[in-house]
C-alpha cells in the first residue's frame, strides 16, 4: 500500500496511498483516531458509543524522511513506511509500543450487505425454552442492502506482552496471547472491542459487527464482518488506569451507582407473589443477615404475555403497597424486564401498532428513539411509577439460535449460527450494539422522569461506552462446578480491563443439577442438599463479596443464606460472616466507586493495573486487586466434600496465592506480614478465602450494620498497614440522588507518614445534605501480627488533624 501523498490539514493528517486513504486524527496527546478506506472520501456515519466533541485542539507535527513519515503528538509518536504504510507505534521517548507487519497491517475486503425481506405474510416461529421467549422469522429472501468490508488489523506484538480486555466470555482466559476469541453477543458472551496492553496502550475498535481477535497460527489481528471502512482509536497510557480514563474520556464517564448498590443482593428464579417477597426480607431482617435488595425475576407480568411491563394483579394486588412495605423494611426491588413481547399483550400490541418491532415480530427495535422512548413510557407506567428501584434488563442479546441439544455446538458453529440469526432482525454492521442502545434508552429516559433515584440497570451483555448508561454487567446463566467459577475470575477480569467497571455474576450459578440440554450442567443434584454444593456456595459467595456487585441467583435451588444450615453451623456461618465482612467494607467500597465516577478508577483490578512492571503477574487468572489495597485469592477447589455429599479426605486447607514484587503483604485475617514477589501456601480452610493487604494501605471499616442506609453510633475504623507511605480519599454523599454532579459530595484524604509514624487526616471537602459534621474514628496501626497493633480513639470535626503514633 504505497503512499503518494502526505496532507496536513488543521486537526488530521491525510495519507493518500496508492490504494485508499488514511486518516491520523489526534483526539488528545494520548488518544489517535485512525481511518482507512478504499472510497473516494470517509464514511459519515456517527459513532455509537464515542462522545460527541472528544476531539481536542492538538498540535501535531509530521516529518517526512526518506523511507518513513512521522507523525506526533507530545505523548505519541506513529512512524508510517512510505513503501508499505505500515504503522509502528511508540511513546515519547522512542520505545516501541507495538506495531504492524512491514508489508503493512490494514486489509479492506469488499463484501456485499444482505438485507432480509419481511412483510405482514412473513411466518413466525414462536417457542419458549429456559432462556424465554423466542419468536423467529422464516425468511428465504434477501436483497443487497449496500456494499460494505471486512476489515483486517494485523499487528506484531511482543514476545513478553500481555493482552487484555475483549469483554466476558466463557472460556476463562486472561491473557489473551497465544489464543482466539470470536466476538458476538449471546448468554455467557458479553462483547467490548477493547484490547489492553502491558506494554502500555490500548486499541478500541468502533465497530459493532461480528468481530474475531487472533493472536494464533493463523496470525495476529482483529478482525470486523461488517464495516464500511476501518475506524480504530490507539491509546497511550502507559498505565491502565490512564489508559481506562482515556477511553471513559472517548466514550463516557461512568455514573455513580447508589449506595445500596453495593449491599447483599438477593435472587433466585424466581419469588412468585409480594408476600414471598416481603417475606424473605423479613426472615433477613429477624436472623440480622445485612440484606438491601431483591429480585423479581421474570413473569411479573399477567399469564402468558411475556415481556409485558407489569404486574400480576393476582400475585402482586398492590405493587404501590407492596413497594413501600419493601422500603419500610429498608430494602429495595429490582424487576426483570425482557426486550422481546409476544401473545399480543397490551405493550406487544402497541409496538406493533406503531411499527417499532423488528422482523420476527416480538423484540423491539432498540435502534429507534421513538421505540426506546415507547419502551421506557410501557416500563414506567407499568412498573418504575410504583416505586421500584432497579432494572434487571434480562436477554440484551435478543437473538440465539444454540440453547437446544445434549452437545454443545464447536465454537465456529455456534458463532456461525447465532450470528445468522441476529442477522435476520438486525443490520449485520450492528449485531453486537443491541444492549447499548436499550440501556441508553433506559437510563436517558429514568433520568429524564427522576433525577431523585439513581438508575441501575443490570444486564447480560455489553459493549463499549455502556458504562456511561449505569449498567452492571452479569456473566449469564453459567453452571454450578468448580471449573466453572474458576473460569469466572478471568472472565470478569478482562470485562473490567476494558474501561466497563460494573461486572458481577449468579453466586452459586444459574444451574445447579444436570439435566439433557448442554447448558444445564451442573454437578449436584440435589442442590443446596448437597454438602458438595454447599462448599461450592460458600467458596463462590466470599469471591462474591469482593465484586462489584455482591449477588445470589439461579435456578434449581433456593438461595437464601438458611437453606445452607442454622446459626452454629459451618456453612450458614461462614455465609453470614463474609455478607457481615462486605457491609464492613461499604465505607472503602463506596469511596473506591466514588472514584471510578470522579477519577475514572477500576474497582476489580487485574494485577497489571498495579504490578505492570512484575511480569510474574501476567498470567495470574486468579487472583485480582479489589481497589488499592485488597489482593483477593478466591479458592477454587474442594478441599471437604465432592458431589454427592462424599467426603474428601487428606487435602490441604491451603492454596497457592502469588504476592506481587515491590511491596509487602499483610495477612488480612492474622495482620502476619510477608515480603512481595514470591509464592506462598495460604491458609484456606472452609471459613478462610485467603486475603491480603498491601502495605501503606490505608482501608476504612465500618461498623457492622443491616443495610447500607442504617446510621450507628459506632466509630469509623481507620486500618493502616505499615510499611510504605500511603494515602486513601475517602467519599460520600446522600447515595441514591445526583446532587452529587452538583457538587453535593465530601471528600476526606487520609494521609499516612511511615518514616513520621503520623498519619494526617487533611480537611474536608465540600458536603452534601445530611452529612454529620463530626465523626468518631478508631484509629487502628497494624505493623505485622495480632500483638502489633496500636490504636487511638478520635473525634474529626472537618479540620485538619496530625496524629502520631
């Protein structure tokens, strides 16, 4: 792809090549827009998920040599071989980041749009199976709708570098070197074209086709179906989280959840009636197992008319009634709602009259304003009005062809399949963007009706810029066994890299036995019965504590901490010590998502976040930072009992957790200290998920309450572990209002001197109605082991307080 042509314009540079042109467009010193297309002129097509205005006045400048052009900003340097237009990428100083093979990286391939073709004698298939409803179209005509490419970006990655990012998928891969993965959305597969890298940058790709990332031996590129011209954005960081702040920068900030959020959240499929309802929550209340909300899963609506947006009058008689009782009890609801109506119910019927129903008759078209802003009138007057607090926006992948069968489909063939399928209803430049527009539609929508809740949207897919629409991202209905959870903390780990920062999934799984079909594979058959699946449960809940989002939920068995035995039994214990030990926590929790809406920050943090120059933690797939301080070691193993209840004897208690180089680790439980940068055995009995504190941390523990609003007379614990310097800003606000983009908010940094043996506890900033004035704190100095421990009582009234120890 020879050049011809360099031409500086005020904002881009433009490179007429031999075949096609390229556009370099700096959006800031650290983010570079690249084009590529084979027309006469770049396509005019808006983004879906890049802001509007995000491209700042840069200077760059451009040297021409020889055999390279040279294009830079402050931050970025792209050399372009004159011969091939092959793009190397390096920072500031020269060092190489990554770059595209000599003979060049970018391939256009024209390929012909097909659009089916639907009229009112257009057959549809209606069926349910346990992912819902599904209504397909028969179609055998098609037109070329236009001519668009496949697109193909090749590059040469180093040896030593570590990819990250791609989304959640199902196979339990971190890094993503050496391997492939095929990027559409369907249960278990929640797609963001996003790659992280530790050698400092990362690639967004504005695509919303089928996509393919290879780094195998077929080469190693990412590759798009369906686009009209290549569209990428390179961004320097080096560090992730610069590189997360830079693309929440191109693509949205995330909002701050509420409070309650991030509380204990019960589920499962499914509670029937208000009365259950409100039952469980008074059980919770009675044993005192902190709880803030609960699920309404699917069927709230009357009979048959699935996906309608209401509730039963004969389960639910008074859902105004019902939803002040739940907030009486300090509780919160979350309903399930589908984007897929069929049995010609009152919500189905008025799409339909308005046209807004895609080709199969039954999932409204998300793509359409009017249609989302429909769909939110139908969700509001049938649902939010009466004072529900949270959307569970279930099936945001609409279209799947491959929950059927005994045998689970070759990944080719489930790729191949399913992707047809959406191809049907949705144009194929736009499969993967479904769940972006519906939860645009949503949160715009709850905003525009109330600025007093804060919107909460729980998912099952995702995309790039989602994050800007407060959703929470859950990993589909997966099945209860020990791999399954182990896969888990990657896949949530390269969801969370990519700049989403709200992931969690079904604690225990969504299948818990095994039955015929391929997806229902779990291995205990008489769930919560099974002293096998308790330990599964309990493993899988203290993981669970340290997401996110902290929730129960499936199917086959109940969930409820008492169906794992009584108080005094090692099960039900351990369940309500690590549900006690995430309400403890809610103080650093909230300030840790305080940040990611103020600074951008990552709240479940693969260790490249913050040991990117220990390569020794590239490939650790199980264990991960929650914010700064925790380094968390989930055990996925049995170490009592197998399926079946047998029991297992002579396994160790333990397992291996790596402490990553360049500071020391305390023991959470014990406070012993251990130097970084080597293996150790952990303790890990039933009662133990191994947990470690970086020193210098600086973590603030509250006092054991209910439920996230409930105020206590007890002091605020400050936990400082010795042995670097360190510091924590500590937030709030009124939790569930958005006075906080106002300003209503306060701010405290903490300060600790390790050389001083002084920790400052500076002014507070700014405030927020309701806010207490003064606070009791205890301040707790751990230097390694129980006996090791000073502590002060204090009071804190705003002002800067110097307290030596």
């Amino acid at each position: 792809m020879e050049i011809e042509k360099c031409i500086n314009q005020k904002d881009y540079l433009l490179i007429e090549c031999r075949k096609g042109l390229i556009k370099i467009i700096p959006y800031t010193e650290s983010i570079i827009r690249i084009r590529y297309t084979l027309e006469n002129q770049f396509s005019e097509k808006e983004s879906l998920f890049v802001e509007q205005n995000t491209q700042q006045n840069i200077h760059y400048s451009v040297e021409e040599k020889k055999d390279i052009i040279v294009f830079s900003t402050r931050k970025v340097h792209i050399q372009i071989n004159k011969n091939t237009a092959a793009f190397t990428y390096m920072n500031a100083s020269g060092g190489l980041l990554t770059k595209e093979p000599k003979r060049g990286g970018k391939t256009l391939v024209p390929t012909e749009v097909l659009k089916p073709v639907y009229d009112e004698n257009t057959e549809i298939e209606n069926s349910y199976n346990v992912d819902g409803a599904r209504a397909k179209a028969v179609t055998t005509e098609h037109v070329v709708d236009r001519m668009a490419y496949h697109t193909k970006l090749e590059f040469v990655w180093d040896k030593e570098e570590a990819l990250y990012g791609l989304g959640s998928h199902e196979e339990g891969v971190l890094n993503l070197r050496g391997t492939h993965q095929y990027l559409y959305q369907q249960n278990m597969k929640a797609v963001v074209p996003v790659l992280v890298s530790t050698n400092g940058y990362g690639i967004v790709v504005d695509s919303y086709s089928t996509m393919k990332f290879h780094d195998d031996i077929h080469g190693s590129y990412i590759w798009t179906d369906m686009d009209s011209e290549m569209d990428y954005y390179f961004v320097y960081g080096p560090g992730f989280d610069q590189i997360v702040k830079n693309y929440r920068y191109l693509t949205g900030k995330a909002p701050l959840l509420p409070k309650w959020t991030f509380g204990y959240v019960q589920s499962k499929e499914r509670y029937k009636t208000q009365e259950e309802l409100i039952s469980v929550i008074k059980e919770y209340r009675q044993r005192q197992i902190p709880l803030d909300l609960i699920v309404l899963d699917w069927r709230s609506w009357t009979g048959d008319l699935w996906g309608q947006k209401s509730f039963d009058p004969e389960r639910f008689p008074n859902p105004t009634e019902m939803m002040e009782k739940i907030h009486k009890l300090n509780a919160k609801l979350m309903v399930s709602i589908w984007p897929i109506m069929n049995n010609e119910g009152p919500n189905h019927l008025e799409m339909k009259q308005k046209g807004y129903l895609l080709g199969n008759k039954a999932t409204y078209d998300a793509f359409n304003e009017e249609a989302r802003n429909i769909y939110w009138k139908q969700a509001n007057e049938g649902i939010f009005s009466h004072g529900t607090d949270a959307w569970w926006c279930d099936c945001t992948e609409p279209f799947e062809a491959d929950w059927f069968g005994e045998i689970k489909l070759e990944p080719e063939e489930r790729l191949f399949i399913n992707t047809q399928e959406a191809k049907k209803y949705l144009d194929p430049g736009y499969i993967n963007a479904y769940s972006l527009l519906h939860s645009k539609g949503l949160y715009e929508n709850q905003r525009q009706t109330t600025e007093r809740k804060r919107v909460v949207n729980l998912t099952r897919s995702s995309f790039a810029g989602q994050q800007k629409y407060s959703t929470i991202t859950w990993s589909g209905d997966i099945a209860a066994n020990w791999e399954t959870m182990r896969n888990q903390i990657a896949d949530g780990l390269n969801m969370c890299v990519t700049g989403i920062p709200y992931w969690t999934l079904d604690i225990g799984a969504f299948f818990v036995s095994n039955r015929d079909q391929w997806f229902w594979d779990g291995d205990y058959q008489e769930g919560c019965e099974d002293l096998g699946y308790r330990e599964l449960y309990v493993r899988w809940l203290q993981y669970g504590a340290f997401l996110p989002m902290f929730r129960s939920h499936g199917t086959d068995t109940p969930r409820e901490v008492w169906r794992f035995g009584e108080p005094g039994t090692p099960f039900y214990d351990t369940l309500v010590k690590y549900i006690k030990l995430r309400y403890r926590l809610l103080p650093y929790i909230y300030s840790v998502a305080g940040w990611v809406t103020h600074q951008d920050y990552t709240m479940m943090r693969t260790l490249a976040f913050d040991f990117r120059n220990d390569p020794n933690t590239y490939n650790v797939n199980d264990q991960y930072m929650f914010g700064p301080s925790f380094l968390v070691n989930p055990v996925t193993d049995p170490m009592y009992y197998e399926s079946g209840s047998v029991e297992i004897e002579g396994v160790a208690k333990k397992r291996s957790v790596y402490l990553p180089a360049g500071t020391e680790w305390y023991d959470f439980w014990t406070n012993q200290r251990h130097r970084g940068g080597q293996t150790i055995e952990a303790h890990a009995d039933l009662e133990t998920m191994p947990l470690y504190v970086r020193a210098g941390s600086i973590v603030p523990i509250g006092p054991t309450i209910q439920y996230t609003a409930e105020e206590s007379n007890d002091p605020l614990e400050i936990h400082v572990f010795k042995g670097k310097d360190g510091s924590f800003l500590l937030y709030d606000d009124e939790g569930d209002t958005y006075e906080y983009e106002k300003g209503a908010y306060a701010t405290i940094t903490l300060r600790w001197e390790d050389q001083n043996n002084c920790l400052v506890i500076e002014d507070r900033q700014g405030t927020y109605p309701g806010m207490k004035m003064s606070m009791k704190l205890l301040l707790i100095i751990i230097d390694g082991g129980k006996e090791n421990v000073d502590q002060k009582n204090i009071t804190y009234n705003g002002e800067q307080t110097i307290i030596d120890f």
